[in-house]
C-alpha cells in the first residue's frame, strides 16, 4: 500500500476510535435528558432526606435494620472498582494483550463506581455536614476503627486508579490535541509536563502502579470493606472469617460483569466491533464463570455453617434467608442470577464453538444484579435479628431510598458518558 | 518543550529527610496549634480534664479512682417501668426514640438468661412487649448500656464521638458524631439509639444539665454522668419503687455494689462476648406485689 493510502487508512481507523467524540446522535440526548431527569428525582429525594432526617428511610434501630439499601449500595460499587484494575492487571502483568482495547473502560469504570461509593457513604451518615471529621480524627483512630482503615484505604486506592488512568492516557490525549479545539484547553492541563518519548517512563511507572493497586484491591475488598462486617461478632452472619475471601470474589466478580456488559454496549452503539474482538469475551467471559461457580461454592459455604450445628442466632438468620422473607429474593438471585449464567459461561467456555456474545453479555448483566441482591442479603438479615429478645424488625427499602439509590446509578452512566464525550476511551497509538 | 529539572539522588534524599523531619514534627506538635478553636473536640487530655465544661453536657471530669458499675436484682423487679420513664423525664429524651435508652424485658421462665422467644413461641405470638405487669410466672430484665470494660462501640468508632473515660463510663461527644452507626450495629446489647429525626422536647420538660441532642448522632445511657459524678445516683437506680437496682464504686470495697457482688451469685448478659459489661445481674429479692 503507497504512504497515501495508507495515511488514508490511519485517518479512518483513528476516526473510528474517536467516534465518541466526533459524532453526536439523536439517542444521545434521549439518553443525557432521561438520565438529567433521574437525577434530578434523586437530588429531591436528598433534599427530602437531608431536611427530614434519616427517618425516610425505612432503616430503624434496635427493632430493625440499622444499615440497610444505602451500604449494600456501597459494598456493590466498591466492588465494581476492582475491574480497573483487574484488566490492567492481566495486561500488564500477565502480558495478556488482547484486552488492551477494554482497558481504559475499565479504569473509568474504576473511578466512576469509587465516586459512587463515596457518595452512598455520605447519604447513609446522619451527619454529611460533618464528614470531615473521618479526617480530622483519623490520627486518633486509624490504629482501632474499622471504618477508619476503609477510609484510608478507600483513599488511597482512589488516588493511584486515578493517577494510572491519568498516566495512561496522556498518550492519547497527545494524539488528539489538536483534533478537538474545545477541548485543547482541558487536554493541555492533563498533559502537563509532556514529552514525546515519555511512554516509556510511563509504562515503567504504570508496571509498578498495577502491583501496588492490586495489593490495595486485596486489602480493600477482601481486607477492610469485609472487616466491618466480619470482625463484629453483635452481628450473626456477619461474624467470620469468610467475610475477606467472600468480599474480594463478589467485587471481582461483579467488576468483569460490569466491564462486559459496559464494553459490548459500547462496541454495539460506536461499531467497534474491529477494534474489540470477540476473544475479549470470551475470555472475559470465561473467567467471569469460574468465579462466579467459586462464589457459589463460598455462598454454600457459608449457609452450611450458618445451619448444620450453628448457635441459635446464626441458625434463625440462615433460616430467615433460605426459607423466611427473604427467600423470595435468595433463590431466584442464586439459581438465575448466578447458577444459570455462570454454567452458560462456563459452557461456552468448554465449548468455544457454542460462544455467542449476546450470551455472554445478558449472563453477565444477570450476574450484576445477582450481586446487588447479594449484598443487600449479606447486610439486612444479619441486622433484624438482635441478640438480645428485641422484637425481630423488617426492613425494605423506601421510596426515598429506591430514589436514591436509582439515581446515583443513572449519575454514574451520566459521568461515564461525560467521559466518552470529552476523552478517548479506546487506545489509538497501537495500529 | 521545556526540560525537566533533573535533581540528583542526594538532593533527592535531602528533601526525603526534611519532608520526613517535618512530618514526625507535626505528630509531636500540640494540637492547639492547629486546631486552635477545638482544643477540647480533640478528647480531653489529663490536664485538660479539669478544665470547663466539656462538651457531653456534664461539666465534670472523671474520677480515674472510680469504677462505676450497677446492679440489678432481677428477682426483685416487677417491670413497672419507671426507671425508664425517670430515665426519659432526666435525659431529655425525646418521643422519637424509641424504645428508650433503657428496655425491660418481660420473659417467660422457660426462657434462659437470653429470654428471646424460640420460633415456635413466636409463631404462638409470644412477645417481650407487654402493657401490664407484674404477671405469675414472668420475670422481667431491665437491659441498657452496660459501659463495658471491652467495648467494641469504642473500638470501631471513625471520629472517636464516643469514648470511655477513665471512671469506667463510656460517653457520647454529640457534636463529633457523623451518625454512621456502626457503634449501633457493633453492639451485642442492642443498647444504642439513633436520632432519625430532629428530636423534639417541649422547653419546659427539659432538664438543663443533660444536652439536647441534635438529629443524626447516636446516644444512650450514660450512668447519668451529670449526677453520679456529683455523688448523686442514676435517675432509673433513685425511682425504682422496689430498690431492685444498686449503683456505686467497684473500687471502693465498702460500696454497696461492691458488697452485693461478693455476697450473690451475679451474671451478666452474653459474656462470651468478651464485652466486660458493668452492669451485673443477681436475683436475690422476692418480688414485692402488694
């Protein structure tokens, strides 16, 4: 092919990967309208609760849940934080090139759902106004609190996914700087400090980033966020040390559910599909089976314990949730929202023949909510039962609640596509 | 493009050091240096304890000579119920919380010290609520915070809003509190209460040494700090018609706790809980009905 042509054939490939940013149909603002109005409904409903009090909610104590939609909330996006990381992980660590092309949606992904973590946090506390606090004590109580060392830790991951999905990007904000006018002002601040021959620096500095990210991850999901759980013996079902491992496969888990589901929509809507090939998927796919079979063997792991010789208090939980008023909600997240799919994936993981990416994708959306469930299960039961003869409470969420919870998922998308909008979210430097 | 400044490995150690040397600095130095305006929110220090008021209301300071504890003569209790009322009257604590800061329990002998009701009494509609009492063949357990020795309420705390002082009582910063609750699902006893909403108490009900709380922080028993630490007794211990609770210093031998614990078999709830509670049970006293 003569130099021509093949600048020609460049120009259109890089097109394709801007799409995002060059075209903007009708859908799109559809979709931003929609979402604006979902956040909208949810900034009143904070306004209902901030002016009201907590007592909108359905949570109440002792005769009651004293945590309830809000946390699940949390424990669900903080494990969607890990998926980040993971990707980057396999790429970088593991050589597994052929996810490069999902990498940035992951990191996004990452930085977005630690946002929205952050945010269910502030909502559930009785006293947002005061939230600096968690700061200004943190010398006195990082050596006791649980909370304390989420918070750090929580921090701490945040500043290094941010700083390596920063890092990694420049590159491609290099490439485009002067593609997009408006936004060469925004490109310019990002890429302070630019060399031309700095991605090898950066690739170092990243390599080592990836390393400390990942012990953070164990120590996040598998570490503090299980620990204020599992270290609380008032709580049955909450008390044991499963709670690490059961966290850290339930935010893995969910994150590559997540980035599946993110991604395929993405290839769909931007015609991707040259630059995302189906052996992401299935990949992606396959491993997301295991562990979802592994989360499984954990679930039945822990409701063995919970009712073959179990104390009273353990045994009447347990019951609450297989056979009570929340087996209407256990059995159907265990058989279709984790075994079915995670057998099909698994499946098609066997049989690469039968592999089909509209299985994949509904599979794994099946398995993100699954896992919503699944927290909402780990974090109310264990609390209407107290140990002392307090009349046993109920708990479901309320109409502020469902609000709220519903638009911080719909601000999510909103900052998400506010990325798509203003960054490249595909590599374009590897043609 | 402009260079990057290149600084050599000792220059680079040099500024290591001085970040280091002014970091250590910083951990030592007062912190009325940079909390200026909240001295006392940062916990009162030994020298600090004798000075004002502080800020949970009671305008004392803690004897660390002290070890308050209370008890309760379970056989002695006929669940009238008017520690927790004079409880209510003496706290300020509004309609909004409820149960209040102290619950009694009416349970069935069958029961065992943990009283709750098995499923199947459940299903029979069996409850530990009731309106009149005393009834044959129910005994009946008054339950509130208990100040443990051990509490994880203390432990898991982000802000350090509560805090157990050196008389052995664990106490509430209110205006430190974030209303996470995580001190409320961390205690076994079910002893925490949360402001859900903006507590109301009518002017003239309120008592001027106990705060009023604000929406969004947790409280509960607090011993009645603001009474027993001037030598007065809890406010549930002065009304009880059948003197079936005792309160006073467990380190002082000559104490009528202090006594009763020697001379009865005592226990306390869910010991395995490795809590240390403060609050014994015995079951010494008939009960008194007419």
């Amino acid at each position: 092919m003569d130099i021509l042509a093949r600048r020609a054939s460049s120009e259109r490939a890089t097109s394709e990967l801007l799409r995002p940013l060059l075209r903007t149909g009708r859908g799109f603002y559809f979709l931003i309208a929609a979402l604006l109005i979902l956040v909208a409904w949810f900034l009143y409903a904070w306004y209902v609760q901030l002016t009201q009090g907590l007592v909108v909610t359905n949570m109440r104590t002792p005769v009651g849940a004293a945590w309830g939609g809000y946390i699940a909330n949390f424990v669900f996006y903080v494990g969607l934080a890990h998926g980040g990381i993971a990707i980057a992980a396999a790429i970088r660590l593991l050589n597994l090139h052929k996810y490069q092309p999902v990498a940035r949606m992951g990191e996004v992904l990452t930085i977005i759902s630690l946002m929205m973590a952050g945010l269910s946090i502030m909502i559930d506390m009785g006293r947002p106004d005061r939230i600096f606090n968690i700061i200004i004590y943190w010398p006195e109580r990082v050596a006791t609190s649980s909370l304390t060392w989420d918070v750090t830790v929580i921090i701490l991951y945040f500043t290094m996914s941010a700083c390596y999905l920063w890092l990694t990007m420049r590159k491609d904000l290099a490439l485009c700087l002067n593609r997009f006018p408006k936004l060469r002002f925004l490109y310019k601040i990002l890429l302070i400090g630019y060399k031309p021959g700095e991605e090898h620096t950066i690739n170092r500095m990243t390599w080592w980033l990836s390393i400390a990210i990942i012990f953070l991850v164990v120590m996040l999901s598998g570490g503090v966020v299980a620990w204020i759980f599992g270290l609380l013996p008032s709580r049955p079902g909450w008390f044991s040390a499963l709670a690490g491992p059961y966290f850290l496969t339930a935010a893995i888990s969910s994150a590559i559910a997540a980035i599946i589901v993110v991604s395929a929509i993405l290839r769909r809507v931007f015609h991707w599909q040259e630059h995302i090939k189906t052996e992401v998927y299935s990949g992606l796919g396959t491993f997301l089976g295991i562990l979802t079979l592994f989360y499984i063997y954990l679930i039945f792991s822990e409701q063995l314990t919970m009712n073959y010789a179990a104390p009273l208090a353990e045994f009447l939980i347990s019951v609450k949730i297989l056979q009570g008023e929340f087996a209407i909600i256990f059995w159907p997240m265990l058989i279709i929202g984790f075994l079915i799919p995670a057998m099909t994936l698994i499946i098609q993981g066997v049989r690469p023949k039968w592999f089909s990416l509209t299985r994949t994708v509904t599979a794994s959306a099946f398995i993100i909510i699954a896992f919503w469930v699944k927290r909402f299960l780990i974090v109310v039961p264990s609390l209407l039962r107290p140990l002392l003869p307090f009349p046993e409470g109920s708990y479901s969420p309320s109409w502020v609640e469902w609000s709220i919870i519903a638009g911080i998922l719909a601000m999510a998308v909103l900052f998400y596509v506010a990325f798509l909008k203003l960054f490249p979210i595909l590599d374009l430097s590897e043609e | 493009m402009k260079q990057v400044k290149q600084i050599g490995r000792r220059e680079f150690i040099k500024y290591l050091a001085g970040t280091a040397g002014l970091l250590l600095a910083s951990k030592y130095a007062k912190p009325a240096f940079a909390f200026p305006s909240n001295r006392e929110a940062l916990g009162p220090t030994k020298s600090e304890a004798n000075v004002g008021e502080r800020n949970d209301g009671t305008g004392t300071t803690a004897d660390e000579l002290k070890k308050f504890a209370m008890v309760i003569d379970v056989g002695a209790c006929i669940g009238c119920r008017r520690c927790m009322w004079g409880c209510k009257e003496e706290n300020n604590t509004p309609d909004s919380i409820s149960p209040l800061w102290i619950e009694v329990f009416e349970l069935q002998l069958e029961g065992g010290v943990t009283g709750h009701p098995s499923p199947q009494d459940l299903k029979k509609g069996v409850t530990t609520s009731y309106t009149e009492a005393p009834k044959e063949g129910r005994w009946y357990l008054p339950v509130q915070c208990y100040h443990c020795d051990n509490p994880p309420c203390v432990k898991v705390c982000p802000v350090g809003a509560t805090y157990k002082d050196e008389d052995g009582l664990v106490l509430m910063r209110y205006d430190r509190c974030i209303g996470c609750r995580l001190c409320v699902v961390a205690c076994p006893y079910s002893a925490r209460r949360f402001n859900w909403l903006k507590p109301e108490v009518p002017p003239e009900q309120i008592n001027p040494l106990v705060p009023v709380r604000p929406v969004g922080v947790v409280e509960k028993c607090t011993f009645c700090v603001h009474r027993t630490r001037r030598g007065k007794l809890p406010r549930c211990v002065e009304v009880c018609p059948v003197r079936a609770r005792h309160f006073g210093d467990l380190n002082d031998p000559e104490s009528e706790v202090a006594k009763l614990l020697k001379e009865n078999l005592s226990f306390r709830l869910l010991e395995e809980a490795n809590t240390e509670p403060k609050l014994f049970y015995i079951t010494r006293g008939k009960k008194w009905t007419s």
